[in-house]
C-alpha cells in the first residue's frame, strides 16, 4: 500500500545487569541489526589500552618486549574513551600520541630488596590521570584477599629491576584485542516452545520421563504430582533438536513443536572491567548510530571525514 511505513522499533529489556555481566532481551527486529549489534561491541566501541612501552631497566627474567605485551593486555578503566581523539586525529600532537587530548602516561619502578619474590601487578602502574587507570578486581563475587593484588606482569627476586615509562591510547577491537572491551558478547533466537498435550498424554510414565531426560539441558521436567510434562527453561535450549528425535524414535512425530521466534533475541554481555556492561551497551548503539550516519554521507567523502575522522576511514575500508 502505498504510503505504508514498514519501519519497525527495536525495544530493549534488561534482564540482569552488573557491573560486568549484563543478559538483556532484543525484540522487534532481525538478525542482521542483532549481529552488527554483536559486532560493534566486540570490535568497534573504544577503549584506552597501553600502546606504546619504553623500557629503562629490565633486569627481570622477562624480555621486554614480553613484558610490554602483557602491559597492553592489562584492561583500563576506559570511561571517557569515546570522548578521546584517536592518536591519528589529534591535531593537538600532531599524530604523535603523546598529549593529553590522546593518551595517558603511566610510570612504574619496582625493585626487590628481600629474598621473598615480589609480585609486579598493575597495581604498580602510576597513572597520569586519574579516570584511567588499571581496572580493580577487588571488588568481585568470590576474590579472596590474597588474589585482590591486581594482575601480574612479572615477579622479580632480590637485586632485580623493572623501570618503564608507558603511553596507553584509544582504540578499537578491530585494530587489536586489547582495545576490545568484551569478554564475550552472545545472542540467541528467543524459543517458542509447545507441547502436543494429546500426544504426550498417550505415553507412558516412563516414557515420558525417558523423553525428558533425552534434552541434554533442562529445558523440560516431569511433574510427578500431576504427571505432566512441563516447560521449566525455554531459554535453555540449544537447538540441539535431540527431543525432537526421540519423539520421532518413539513414533510420536509432532510431539513438541519449537520454532525461533525471528524477532527476538537474547543477548549475553561480559565486559573485560573496562567499561561497564551497561555502558558498553549504550556506547555500541551510539557507535552503530554514527557508522549509519558515516553511510549517509558517504558520498561525500570530504564530509564524511571532517564529521566522523578515522571511523569514515574504516567505513569505506581504509
């Protein structure tokens, strides 16, 4: 018809949601917004990770160039990251990296004095503002004190040495892991799950616990009061379709129909500490707005970069 809108709202509900850890449901659109949702947040929301590691002295039994790789890995409180230039843009150093606008300057200097190891953590990274700094683990379910020293970068023993002066700056998941601020980001098609209440009726009681017990996940159980089969989890259910063929195997086609519902989703969130599990939600959407954005204006390059800088650049694949 003409004149009709097909245009259809994507609604968000959360679930649970923690600092690092957030389940929420995706409703009322397809699988291609829900897997570039996936992908921005896995490779394309910034972060502040290190980038750049001089060495003064290192006479730990780690070369440097190890010990600056486990420097990069180490996650960074990365709050203002979006509001950051990215090194290349930053007019205010000219591409160097080194300025305020851009990056963060960390300092460490550890020595060991005892004969008891010292444990180098990122704990002893000295940060240069106070808004980026390693991310805290103390406060997590279930860490006993003796893991509340942050994360390891190298254990020296009496007369060794570790000075180094380092540069973290902003970045993307797509560039390198480090800057990626998910641990994992996954989405499953919400299931829709009917039992054939006449079929299952006709089993047995130990048929139909034997068909129960053949969901390799607890999707099902027998009530034994009632003696009904019930739906307990949908939302545990892999597709595995292993119920479906027992029923088949017990000549009882049609005994459950599951359908994935091709407009919702459920999305698992776990953040690296960087940014919080919300946060990284609200800053993929604000990226994914801006890639829509950068393809409107594609057609003026010149535009396009003056507005959207090293991200029009990755659009166009540059």
């Amino acid at each position: 018809m003409e004149g009709k809108s097909y245009q259809r709202v994507p609604r968000v509900k959360i679930r649970e949601m923690r600092d690092d850890y957030m389940k929420f449901e995706l409703r009322d659109t397809d699988a291609s917004v829900a897997n570039a949702l996936r992908r921005v947040m896995i490779a394309e929301v910034p972060t502040v990770a290190i980038d750049l590691v001089e060495i003064e002295i290192n006479s730990s039994v780690l070369n440097d160039e190890f010990i600056a790789h486990r420097l990069g890995l180490i996650p960074l409180t990365s709050d203002r990251a979006m509001s950051m230039r990215f090194s290349r843009d930053c007019d205010a150093c000219d591409g160097d990296g080194q300025c305020e606008f851009c990056s963060v300057e960390f300092h460490l200097r550890a020595k060991c004095h005892s004969d008891q190891t010292l444990d180098v953590t990122s704990k002893d990274l000295l940060s240069s503002d106070h808004t980026v700094v390693p991310v805290d683990f103390s406060d997590s379910a279930g860490m006993e004190s003796s893991e509340q020293k942050g994360i390891i970068i190298v254990k020296l023993r009496r007369g060794q040495e570790l000075r180094l002066r380092a540069i973290a700056r902003k970045g993307i998941g797509k560039d390198h892991a480090k800057w990626s601020p998910a641990a994992t980001v996954t989405f499953m098609y919400e299931p829709d799950i009917r039992i054939n209440e006449e079929l299952m009726d006709m089993l047995t009681l130990d048929e139909k616990k034997a068909w129960v017990e053949s969901s390799p996940t607890k999707v099902f159980d027998f009530d034994p009061k009632t003696e009904k089969v019930v739906v307990v989890d949908p939302e545990a259910y892999t597709y595995d379709d292993e119920v479906i063929k027992k029923a088949e195997a017990m000549g009882k086609p049609g005994l459950v129909d599951i359908i994935a519902k091709e407009d919702s989703f459920i999305f698992t969130v776990e953040s690296t500490g960087a940014v919080k599990a919300s946060q990284l939600l609200l800053n993929a959407i604000e990226v994914l707005k801006q890639k829509l954005d950068a393809v409107r204006l594609s057609e003026d390059t010149v535009e396009a970069d003056d507005q959207f800088g090293e991200l029009g650049a990755h659009m166009r694949g540059g």
